[in-house]
C-alpha cells in the first residue's frame, strides 16, 4: 500500500486550531502522513497572538534538508513564512529538491488582527514562490495585497485570479469567508482559462480561527494522493463547511474549527462535536 506524504512549511499555532498543528490534523484527517518544517512559533490562543518568534534560517533550511534528502513528499503546503529570508529559503529548497504540488497559503494576518507577514516579505512571495506554484490560496485581504486592487464584486475577484495567475501560480482558489455578504460564501477557482464558483451557506459563529489553513491543508491532502485540483477544491470545500458547522465552541475568542467532523460524518460518528 501505498503512503501518501505531504509537508507543511508553517509556524506553529500554541493554541493549535490554525498553523502547522491545523495542517497535520488535516492531513490526519484524510489519510495523509503529514511532516512539517516550522518557520516560527507563536504564543497564540483564541483571545489573539501573544508573540511571534521566527526560527533561525539555519534551522529552516535544515529541517527541509532532512525531509529532501529522506521523506519525499507528494505535496507541499506554505503557511506562515513571516519574512522575506524565509521565503526565499523555502522558494530555493522546493526547486532544489523539485518538489511538486505546491500549494501555497499567503497568511499575513491573524484572525485577530495581529500580522504574520512583514510587508517587506509580500514582494519577495510574489516574486519567488507564486512562480513555483501549483495553487495559491489567499482570501481577499490577502489577494487585496498581492494584487494592490480593491476588491468588492465577483467581477473584482475574477480579475483579481487573473493577475495571481498572472504572477506564475497556476491556479489561484480566491476564498470567500472575508465578504461581507451573510448569506453564502463563495470560492473562486481560476485555472488560467475558465472561473469555477464554489458555493456554500455561511455558517454564523465566532469559531472561524484556522479556516484559511485548515481549507488549503485540505487541498494539499488530496493532491497528495493524486486527486484533480477541482476535486482537490471540492474535498477541501466539503472539510472545511463540515468543520466550521460542527463547532468545537472552545476558548472565549475565535475558536478552532472541528477538525474531526469530515471524518465523523462519513462515518456517522458524533466524536468530537458537540
């Protein structure tokens, strides 16, 4: 039998609900064996982000070099890189090795405000990761940035996608969750050719933290094991509706999503939800 592997390239979440900790679960969750690299670790719960502290680019580069030279993966994620350095670490070390599948999550900013991405490192993602990616994943303050563009319409979105793809990612996932619209959300998926919408209702709750990694860890679970990128987003689409509905209802800020639901429901299980 076959064991599918995918890495994650991240910080840690203390609070465990968003980061490398979301991404492994994930990963868990579909039958992938997850490795991770950490790009910082912060002190971080669901009331907010206490601190960041970003690793040693020795420490980086080491930790990819020790999944290169022993664990190859199947597919790649990118979270949190923080800085300009780490991100071209990463950017040399996925060429270095040819890593495929390469789906990267430009985090900038927590749930609670607190950002993850100095505004000097937005250059250098656009400049030398997008070109090595399969997908990029950015909600729309994120896409907001990488494009310098205002988005509030679809018509926005869609060209939004195009300049992303534009960049050199192959696809862009543009995630709806930031509209300010109450009734649904809706995923746009760009594939350099056609715009496919992907709908769902909008769920009302304060348990949203993790939802952006969480969504593109889901993505990059599927690609492992050699799903489509449409199928991979469908998966993905499904996981994380079904982990934001079933609400852990922890902490007394932004709680994690439920992690366990997509699994439980295939299942007909009620572990880990209230």
């Amino acid at each position: 039998m076959k064991i599918y592997k995918a890495l994650t390239i991240a910080g840690s979440d203390s609070g465990g609900g968003a980061g490398i900790q979301a991404d492994l679960k994930t990963f868990q969750e579909l039958g992938i064996y997850g490795m991770s690299a950490l790009t910082a670790v912060t002190a971080q719960n669901t009331l907010g982000v206490q601190g960041v502290f970003p690793l040693e680019k020795e420490a980086i580069a080491q930790q990819l070099d020790s999944i290169g030279d022993d664990l190859e993966p199947d597919a790649v994620k990118t979270g949190m890189l923080f800085s300009a350095d780490i991100i071209r670490i990463v950017a040399a070390k996925v060429q270095q090795y040819g890593w495929r599948n390469l789906v990267v999550d430009p985090v900038m900013v927590a749930k609670g405000g607190s950002k993850l991405l100095q505004e000097e490192a937005v250059q250098a993602l656009i400049d030398h990761l997008l070109p090595l990616s399969l997908i990029t994943t950015p909600n729309i303050p994120e896409a907001e940035v990488l494009t310098g563009m205002r988005i509030s319409s679809l018509k926005d979105r869609e060209e939004a996608a195009k300049k992303i793809v534009a960049m050199g990612s192959r696809y862009v996932v543009l995630k709806g969750g930031h509209d300010a619209d109450s009734r649904g959300v809706v995923d746009l998926v760009y594939d350099g050719h056609e715009v496919l919408y992907m709908e769902s209702m909008r769920v009302q709750t304060r348990h949203t933290h993790g939802t952006g990694c969480t969504f593109s860890a889901a993505i990059t679970a599927e690609l492992a094991r050699g799903k489509s990128v449409t199928e991979a987003t469908q998966t993905a689409k499904a996981f994380i509706q079904a982990a934001i509905e079933d609400e852990l209802g922890i902490g007394g800020g932004h709680g994690p999503t439920n992690h366990f639901s997509y699994q439980n429901r295939l299942r007909g299980s009620g572990y880990g939800a209230h």
